[in-house]
C-alpha cells in the first residue's frame, strides 16, 4: 500500500528533490575538474559558471523525468518513498513541466555559453538517462546500470568539451573511468536494498542473479576499475602522485569489495565509500594536472 500524502503543500524542496541534488552535485564535480584538466590556461569565468549550469539543469530535468517514471514504484522502496510525486506533494503534470523548462533553459545556456557540441553531447546525456535508462534499460535487463552508466559518466567529457569545443581521448579517459566505476558503486547498494528492488520488480543483478554471482561482478569490476585509472598515468596526462593516491584508493575499494563478500550488511559501507573514491580520485587529478603545469612552467 502506497502512504500518499494529499495535504501537504509544494514547496521550493519539492522541486530541488526532483533534480536529484545530491547526485547532480557529484556530476558537476567531476564536470568542473574536467574543465579545468582540459586546459593548461585559465578557464573562462562564463564558461566556468554557466556551462556548469546548463549542464546541472540537463541533469536535473533527466532527473525529474526518472522520478515521473517511476513514481508507481518508488513508494515501495525506502529510499525513495518520500519522493515528491510517490507522496503526492506535487503531481505528474507539473513535475514534466518542471522537467521541459529546466532542459530547454540548461540546452539553451549551453548554447549560448559554451558550443554547439557540449549542447548536443548533454542532450544524448540527457536522453539516455531519462529514456533509455529509465523508460527501457532498468526494466529491461539485469545489465541495466552497466549499459545505462555511460549516461552518468559523461559530466567530464561535457566540461572538457565546454573549453575545448572538442573530443580528446584524455577525456574519454576520465569518462571510462566512471563508467567502470558505476557498476561496483551501484551494485553494493542494489545488494542491500536487494528485497525492495524485488518487490518493486525491478530486475538489478541481485534480484535476478543472487547476491554472489554480484559480489563476484563487484570484485571484477574494481580490479578492471584499478587498471583502468592506471591509464592516465600511462598516457602521460598525469604523473607520479596521480598514479599513488589512485592506486592506494583503489586498494581501499577493493578492500571494501572483499569485505562485502565475506560480510552480507556491508553494502551500504561499500556504496558511500564509492562515492569518497570517485570524489578523492578527481580532487587528486586536479592537484596533480596543477604540479605538473607547475613544474613545466618553471622548466
């Protein structure tokens, strides 16, 4: 049975709720630190505020197109329960208003602030989140968040792109690099709300798998996740102090991948860890790009 409340008021959270703050704020982390990697010069101020902001207002009416969707089975899961439509604080009919506005104005702010490809490289951002995630992939497959993930890693190519006004292969880089991290990061949370997503009937990998066969992805994942942040050292974009933070992140990862196989209730540990290590992680690339520039200027 679904507790819809009927009384209460929208309010201004509401709204903020549908964009998903939390999850947006992680994006446009890892957006702005693409920015900054994508040049050895100053950012402009204007690309820096409203290239970010375009890209936040993209992600944040995919957002609110997520939480329209599944707003029938949000209010069967604890940790979406409280959802503005799933309680009935704001209807169906104003949440895709809300999500039209705010991605009109995040393309258009795009457009006019940074270029034509950051504008068309968020719409598909945008569209594969909101639509062949949400709409087709979540239901679809047990595979859903792995092929679905490309969507969410996009942020630091959009920022690089925003600069440059094109597609570097260290910019790719940083997008594998999420994309292999989603996976371990989601699958650790989908294992300790396995029995929600179950009477949700939606098909994550636990559900449909088990939890062991997930822990076992879990742990494969983060070893390909610990090579693959080996690259940009490899490639020359960093150096010696990018490669040991991220090597001793992802010890730790693993560390806390291993634990979830020997501990069953260590899921949700693992899941706010994820998010430390990718936070971490780009903060290290950032200090790291500054000492290199550093130390070729004073060459």
């Amino acid at each position: 049975m679904s507790n819809i409340d009927t009384t209460s008021t929208v309010t201004w959270r509401d709204y903020l709720e549908l964009c998903k703050p939390n999850v947006v704020a992680l994006m446009i982390l890892t957006s702005v630190i693409g920015m900054l990697l994508a040049t050895s010069q100053t950012v402009p101020l204007e690309i820096l505020l409203f290239g970010n902001l375009g890209i936040a207002l993209c992600a944040g009416s995919a957002a609110a197109v997520n939480h329209i969707v599944d707003r029938h089975v949000d209010d069967k899961m604890a940790r979406t329960a409280n959802r503005p439509i799933a309680q009935g604080r704001l209807e169906p009919g104003q949440a895709i208003l809300f999500a039209l506005i705010t991605g009109i104005a995040g393309m258009i702010i795009l457009l006019v602030y940074t270029n034509v490809l950051t504008a068309w490289l968020t719409l598909a951002s945008l569209v594969g989140y909101a639509f062949i995630y949400t709409m087709f992939l979540k239901r679809a497959t047990p595979q859903n968040i792995v092929i679905g993930g490309l969507a969410g890693a996009a942020p630091p190519l959009l920022g690089w792109v925003a600069v440059t006004g094109e597609i570097h292969h260290n910019a790719l880089l940083l997008v594998l690099i999420i994309f292999a991290w989603t996976p371990p990061h989601f699958w650790a949370l989908a294992i300790h709300r396995k029995d929600e997503y179950a009477q949700a009937e939606i098909p994550m990998l636990p559900v449909t798998h088990g939890e062991r066969y997930t822990k076992i992805n879990i742990l494969l994942y983060t070893v390909m996740l610990i090579i693959i942040t080996v690259l940009p050292y490899l490639t020359g974009m960093f150096g010696w102090l990018y490669l040991t933070g991220s090597l001793l992140l992802g010890a730790r990862f693993l560390y806390w991948a291993i634990v979830m196989w020997f501990n069953k209730d260590s899921g949700m540990k693992t899941f706010k860890f994820s998010i430390i290590y990718l936070m971490v992680l780009f903060a290290l690339m950032l200090v790291d790009h500054y000492l290199i520039e550093k130390a070729l200027y004073i060459v």
